[in-house]
C-alpha cells in the first residue's frame, strides 16, 4: 500500500518542460503511459535531453500533464526533463514554459504500480491540510522520479515517487 512520507512546499523557478508529448483522453480505458516511456527511452529522446546538462533544473525525467480537458476531454502528456528557459528545444520535441510557482511536492511511497493512482491525491490532501490549496490556474501536475529516490528500490522493493501540484496559500 502506497503512503505520503514527507511534503514540501517550495517554490519553482521559472522553467521549461521539455520533451516528447502524447495527448491522452480523460477517461482512456487503457494507459498508454507506460509504453510511451518505453519508446522515449529507445529513441533516445533522454540521451538528447541529458546532452543538454548546463540547462538542467533537475536532472531526474519528469512526467508532466497539463492542459487538462483541452480538445474535447484530452490532457498532454510530457516525458522529459526540468530546464532553465533559455534551453534550446531539440527538432522533434516540445515544450511548455512553467511561470514560477508555489508548489506542494509530495513523496509518495510504495510499490511502483501502487504510487501512481494515490499520488494526486495524497499530495493534495497533505497540502489542504497545511493551509493551501490547488492552484487551478496553472493547470498541470507532474511526476518526478528521482535519483536515487525512484530509481533506486528500498531492500522491500519500494521507491518514492516526487509528485509536484501548484498551490497557493488558502
């Protein structure tokens, strides 16, 4: 069972996410996530994005949604990483600019296929718990992962899963 083990509440600089995008519909049946990072990893879309090292935030691979109920119920879907603005965008990849930004950062621990369906929800409750809420106008969330955190599994097996929401004060 996956729990929440720590939240911070930090502020984002000003920054770029970039990488390569599937648009996915709010109530898909079958989650082609996992197969689309399948894909991004055999491409070499994160060998291109790691060249790019003096833009980085964080090296760790982000999975970023937003644009929520775009295009008939649709959402975007990043897999890709945390640069500075200035990054160059590689020829086949997007991006979208974050403003800066208060954000809640839940860990969310647990047996990797377990982390993914609480992790919004257990992120925005701790956060409304300590006086904060949703900011609905930055419309995106994203899962961050890690190292060693996500990519190093616990002797049980286990990995924390960063799990980032704008927030405001309530």
């Amino acid at each position: 069972m996956a729990k929440l083990v720590n939240l911070q509440i930090n502020q984002l600089p000003e920054a770029k996410i970039i990488g390569k995008v599937i648009y996915l519909k709010m109530d898909m049946k079958e989650n082609p996530i996992p197969e689309f990072w399948k894909k991004c990893f055999e491409d070499g879309t994160f060998t291109k994005l790691e060249e790019l090292k003096e833009y980085h935030i964080d090296s760790s691979y982000v999975g970023w949604m937003g644009d929520f109920g775009i295009d008939n119920g649709k959402f975007t879907y990043i897999c890709g990483m945390l640069m500075k603005l200035g990054a160059p965008v590689p020829e086949g990849f997007i991006y979208k600019d974050i403003p800066s930004s208060k954000v809640a950062i839940g860990w969310i621990q647990g047996m990797e296929k377990d982390v993914y369906p609480v992790s919004h929800e257990f992120t925005q409750k701790a956060m409304e718990e300590k006086g904060y809420r949703l900011d609905e106008s930055a419309s995106w969330c994203m899962e961050l992962y890690n190292c060693p955190r996500f990519t190093t599994p616990m002797d049980n097996g286990e990995i924390i899963l960063d799990y980032y929401i704008p927030c405001e004060t309530v």
